[in-house]
C-alpha cells in the first residue's frame, strides 16, 4: 500500500520554490552550453530556459550581466549548490512543522509562567479579592434560578482563595523548566540539529505516563488526540532520524538521504522539446 505524506496532487517541492524561488543555476551563468542541456538551454530568439533542480519546472531568464553573473559558465553539477528534494525535502518540512509545534508550546508554557509570577506578587490583593466576592456570594439569594450558578461560581473563587505561596512557586519552577525543554527543542528541530531529536523524543516519552494518568481519570477527545499525537511523533522520529541505533543508526541515515543527480538529470522534464 502507498502511504503518502501529502495529498496526491499537492507537491512540496513545487510549494518550497513558490516560497524561496528556483533553484536554477543555469540562470546565474553568462552562457550555457550543448553540455548543460540537462541544466539549461539558449533557444534560437535568445530567450534562456533555466531548469530548476528542486521542483523539475524549466523558467525562461533573461541571460546575466557578465558583471553581476554567478559563473562565466555552468561548473559540474557536483560543485553546485544542490538543493534538498524527495524524501529530505519532505522529512525537513515535517521537522519544521513539529518546531512550530513544540514553539507553540513553549509560548503557553512561558505565559504560564509570567502568569504565576504575577499571581504570587499580588497574591495578598487576590486573596482579598477572593474572600470578598466569597463573602458576597454567600449571601441569600432570592429564587430566581441563580443559586446553582452562584454555587459554581463560590467555588471556583474559593479554588482562588485557597491559593498558596509554596503552590505557586511548584506549578511556577515546572512551568519554566518544560518552557526551557519547548524552547530548547524547537530551536534544535529548526535548526535540524541531531541532538534536538533525541530531546524531542526523550522529553516527549517523559510526558506519556502524565497524559495517559489524565487520561485515565477523565476521558476527552482532546485528551485521545494529544496521546496519539505524542505516540505518533516519538515512532516517526525514532524510524524515519535512525535514532537509537534504528534501521541501521545514522550511518544508513546518511547512505538512505543520497540523492543520484545523475538520474533526475537524466530523467525526462515537461521542458523536453519546448520551442
């Protein structure tokens, strides 16, 4: 069975080229050669079809100024600088989706934490907030179908109420240190450094027995999603990274990323034979 990361129809290498333009080093050459027809090509009105290396698309370029262009002519293909497609390409765009997650977390976390340092440095003040309001819902109320809310209410200001400085200072110290972790591994995802990997997942497995303790004792669609999620991401990274010695370690890693440049060179490209 064909298990596909993106719809049928849906290319990442055609939408990272309408993001960070083509790759097309024949159009940064002054000439372009019978040799370069792979890369290039000068058709007979003077017009330069440039291909892009990244997404296959052959771009019509106006040939350089000798004095801004890049190169006099096109260097080997090994002395380019080769752009990620395939199956890196599309591993990197999950990376960066799952740093954007992680930094997303990191965000809550952080406004967590300002939170609890504003509770504890107005903490008298709230408690005097609370036992007022306490003291006023307390009150008798006339039957107008309000006391049950008004019950609900005294509760939760009650759960103000009984607001400690140790409690804050606790849920305040947890509340920077998984920051710090969120931060730490969407920088390194980002930046798709190794080491941020075995962090994610690491610090990912550390979070299951908490979620499913939460799950244990009430169950909610979000709850589900969020285990799934979490169990998903620690497989993927651990199959698709080779981490922890997986499919060979990262040796098999760097063997299964090689892209043979001669093959997509010589593969045919919807530019063949265009006038």
């Amino acid at each position: 069975m064909d298990m596909r990361l993106w719809p049928k129809h849906w290319h990442p290498e055609t939408w990272v080229c309408s993001m960070r333009g083509h790759a097309a080093p024949a159009a940064q050459a002054v000439s372009v050669g019978p040799n370069d027809a792979a890369l290039g090509a000068e058709l007979a009105d003077g017009r330069r079809l440039a291909r892009c290396l990244r997404c296959d698309t052959w771009v019509e370029h106006q040939a350089p100024d000798p004095a801004t262009a890049r190169w006099p002519c096109l260097p080997p293909i090994i002395d380019l600088s080769l752009p990620r497609r395939g199956k890196l390409l599309h591993e990197a765009i999950l990376m960066r989706l799952i740093a954007i997650n992680k930094a997303v977390h990191a965000s809550v976390f952080t406004l967590l934490a300002v939170t609890l340092v504003l509770l504890e440095t107005n903490l008298d003040r709230l408690h005097h907030w609370a036992g007022s309001v306490v003291d006023a819902l307390a009150r008798p109320v006339s039957d107008t179908g309000q006391g049950a809310s008004q019950s609900w209410l005294s509760r939760q200001v009650q759960r103000v109420f009984d607001l400690k400085p140790d409690t804050l200072r606790v849920l305040l110290g947890l509340a920077i240190v998984y920051a710090a972790i969120e931060w730490t591994e969407a920088v390194g995802l980002w930046k798709e450094k190794r080491w941020a990997e075995y962090l994610t997942v690491l610090a990912t497995a550390g979070f299951l027995p908490l979620e499913i303790h939460e799950l244990i004792d009430r169950v909610t669609i979000v709850r589900i999603g969020a285990l799934i999620i979490n169990v998903a991401l620690i497989i993927w990274l651990v199959w698709a990274k080779h981490l922890f010695g997986a499919r060979g370690g990262p040796a098999s890693l760097h063997a299964e990323g090689d892209i043979d440049w001669n093959a997509v060179l010589a593969a045919p490209t919807p530019a063949a034979g265009k006038p």
